[in-house]
C-alpha cells in the first residue's frame, strides 16, 4: 500500500537548497565570533612599494589598505631590498563602546567594543647603509656610507628623494653619537 506524502518533492528540495545555504552561511559566521568583525587598517611606507606580509603570509605592496580582524593581535612586516625590514604590531583595545555600562553580547563576541592600534601604519624604513656602528674613525665610515648611497643614486637603484632620506638616516645616525 502507498502512504500518501504530505510534503510535496518540490518543496522538500527547496527546504535542503534553503537548509544547506544557512548551514555554510552560519558555519562561515563562527570565525567572526572567534576573530571579531574586520577594520579597515592603512599601511604606509617610504619608499613606497615595500613588500607587506601579515602574520607570515604576503599580503600585497604598500600603500595599502586591508581588513583584519579586531579580536586578534597582528604582526605587520614590512620588506624591501636595500632597507631593513620594518615590523608593527596591530592589537586590540578598548573603544569608545567599551565604556558603555551595559554591553550587548552579540556585539561584544563580533568585537565591536575594540578596535586595532594603530589604525595607521607610517613607516619610514630605514636603509641598509645606515651602520650599526661608528667604527674606530667615524667621519670615515660616514663618508663611506653616503659615497655608497651616492652610487646606488648614480646607477638609478634608488629615486632622489629615497637619497636625500638615506643621507639624513646616515648623519642622524652619526649625530646622535656625536
């Protein structure tokens, strides 16, 4: 004997259509909770161009802007031939939102009472030709060092505002000790 079905066939393959699309949409939702909600974070170089890794992985070339998450702590790299790498760390802290007496649980696990610093990543990356050490004569290894810098000028390896900039780091480097 057939039962006789009370759910149309149609109706039931819209139901798993609808069933497995809120299940992958809530699925995908739990990293957020875990994360937190992105913020739009811009990260800036001089010179330019530097190659940009977060959290170990390659990210894009600066300027740039990205979304990371608020929840969590980043580490920003910041990679250039001929300078040393830069690194910055974008942490979570407590907004303006966090004051507020009564907070809502929703928001609170999305990570809407925090927000990544620094929102801005300035940096100026420091080149190579700036020495660690004086040595034992120091106007020497100054001279050196800008005669280096005017080379890498000369062959068009550097722009003359990236000169002028290596040149100040140089002497700031040697006035400082001086």
């Amino acid at each position: 004997m057939k039962v006789p079905s009370l759910i149309p066939l149609s109706l039931l393959g819209l139901t798993s259509v609808f069933l497995s699309s809120f299940l992958s949409s809530f699925l995908a939702g739990c990293a957020s909770f875990e994360r937190g909600v992105p913020q739009d974070v811009k990260i800036v170089s001089f010179p330019t161009e530097a190659s940009v890794y977060i959290n170990g992985e390659a990210a894009g070339i600066t300027p740039m802007e990205v979304a990371l998450p608020r929840k969590v702590t980043h580490e920003i790299r910041l990679e250039k031939d001929g300078y040393n790498p830069a690194v910055k760390y974008f942490s979570p802290v407590p907004n303006e939102k966090a004051k507020n007496f009564i907070r809502f649980g929703l928001q609170e696990d999305l990570g809407y009472y925090v927000d990544l610093e620094p929102g801005v990543m300035k940096t100026e990356l420091k080149s190579e030709l700036v020495p660690t050490s004086t040595g034992a004569d120091p106007f020497e290894r100054m001279a050196q060092q800008a005669l280096a810098a005017d080379r890498k000028l000369e062959a068009g390896e550097i722009t003359p505002l990236e000169h002028k900039i290596i040149i100040e780091q140089i002497i700031g480097f040697f006035e400082a000790r001086y």
